[in-house]
C-alpha cells in the first residue's frame, strides 16, 4: 500500500474510484490492462489520501444532486478498507449532502456500512452492484481467490432485499470452457431469483482479453487449468472479445429465465437506473399534494 495526492476525485459521469489496484486476484481483472498506465504493481494499493476532502469539497459545490458511482475500476471493499475507512467516509458525505450512489463489490465487506446505506436509501437512492460470475463454490476459489465466495456476496443480495435497497447483478465475465455452462449460468440465475434483484448486466458469455491483462490470465489458467491456455491460443489467438462457443444459448436461457422472473436483463436500462438521481422525501411530497 502507497500513498499518492490526487487532483481530483469525480469523472465526468460522477464515479470515483478512492483506490488503484487490487488484491482479490481475480485471474480475469481488465483493470491490470497496461491501457490505464498503472505505473505500480497491481497489488500494491494506491490509496488517494486526499479523496475524503475532495469528495466533500466536490459535492458542496455541486449545483444539482446525483448519483456518485463507485466500484467500476477497483473495489471499494479490499481488505485496505478495514483500517482505512475512506468507502465509509465518502459514504457518510454523500449522505450528508443528499445525493444517492450505486456502489459496486464483490466482498461482504460492505455489510459493514449497511447502516449508511439504509439512510441513504430512505432519503435519495442507494443501489449495489454485485458481481457473481462462478456458481461453484471450489471453481468460484480458483477464478476468484482473494474475495467473497459467490454463496457470501449471494447473501449479501438477500440482506439488501431484507433492507429494501435495490441491487444490480454483473454476470460478467463467464470464462470460455470454465464456466460457461447451463448449470453455471442458471445457479446464479436462481440465485438472483431469490434476491429480488433489479437487474443483470451481462454484455454476452464470454469476456475481454487485452495487453497486460492476457498475460496474467493465462499464467493463471497455467496454474489452475493446466493446457487450456493453448486452447484459448487455438480458438482466439489475439482477439479482444472472447465469445463463449455457447453465447447463444446462454444468452437465451439468461433473458428468458429474466422475463419469467422479473427481472431487467437489458444493459442499458440498468444503467438508466443507477444513473437516475431520486429523492424519496420529494415524491411523497407530491403524492399527498
């Protein structure tokens, strides 16, 4: 972990991201891309010892609420957050100048400021982003070493149904000749099912490979899933977008199972969602007027 005094903390579509790096160790992180210049080891948390101020500074000069996003690039809730609390600072900020946020995780780690998230959600909008990609829990180990099993984050869902805050599933990405398979796909479908989930982003059953993160999946598969990288060498080559050979019919049963349930199968319409800013107090305003 270093230390590094950032210029600025909200992008232009208003996420944040308060750490660079990871330490989950997931084999398939596009975020070790050499694209986004990270000029430090992957593991070797970047912390921006300045983001709590710039956040506050940020958001009282803001003219008009919002959602803040965080969570895209790096996780909020690596284990560098038990000591530093910055996630929960910036949480306590947004709540106290009244903007919502849509927060993405793959740790349980967040049930630690569900207490932040309620009152956030009681006044604008809160919605979690929770990734799961790996229905077995010993194959979830090897693609996901470092983070919540799925059965933990699927818990997670559940307890923010209980506390009716909305969540959002990225069912992304699913590794070719891994676990891109029916039983795969529907035992995360089921475990949405029983969350209530709002949506399921999944932009096809395969994943991206680009310089510098294909290097490290495919030391990995050496490691985990001996000769499957000349596999992946054979089908792909050097391609960007992997598509599972079963894309389609994963695709299918996915949006189908969504329809019969409830739930949003549609990339954009979720974004919609967590980018649309909502306050509570206002609309039960209007109503009784």
């Amino acid at each position: 972990m270093h230390y590094v005094t950032a210029k600025g903390i909200l992008s232009a579509q208003n996420g944040m991201n308060l750490y660079r790096g990871c330490t989950h160790g997931c084999i398939y992180c596009d975020s070790r891309s050499t694209c986004y210049q990270m000029n430090h080891d992957f593991e070797d948390i970047e912390v921006k010892v300045n983001a709590v101020d710039l956040l506050e500074q940020t958001l009282k000069n803001k003219r008009k609420k919002c959602m803040i996003g965080t969570g895209s690039m790096c996780d909020p809730y690596m284990h560098v957050e038990e000591e530093l609390l910055h996630t929960r600072k910036c949480l306590e900020l947004i709540e106290r100048y009244g903007f919502g946020v849509a927060i993405q995780t793959k740790s349980a780690r967040i049930l630690h400021d569900l207490d932040i998230l309620k009152r956030i959600n009681e006044k604008t909008k809160v919605v979690v982003q929770m990734t799961l990609t790996t229905y077995d829990e010993d194959l979830c180990r090897k693609v996901e070493p470092n983070v919540s099993t799925t059965k933990e984050r699927a818990e997670v869902l559940n307890i923010m149904r209980d506390n009716g805050i909305p969540t959002v599933v990225w069912m992304s990405p699913i590794l070719p000749f891994i676990n891109d398979t029916e039983e795969n796909i529907r035992g995360i479908l089921n475990y949405c099912k029983e969350a209530k989930v709002w949506g399921i982003i999944c932009f096809g059953m395969g994943l991206t490979l680009r310089e510098g993160n294909r290097e490290y999946f495919y030391k990995k598969l050496d490691e985990q899933f001996p000769r499957l990288k000349w596999e992946y060498q054979r089908v792909y080559g050097n391609e960007y977008e992997v598509s599972s050979p079963n894309n389609a019919k994963l695709m299918r049963m996915a949006k189908k199972f969504c329809q019969e349930n409830g739930i949003v199968f549609d990339v954009e319409k979720c974004f919609e969602y967590m980018h649309l800013f909502e306050e509570k107090e206002t609309f039960e305003q209007m109503r009784l007027f």
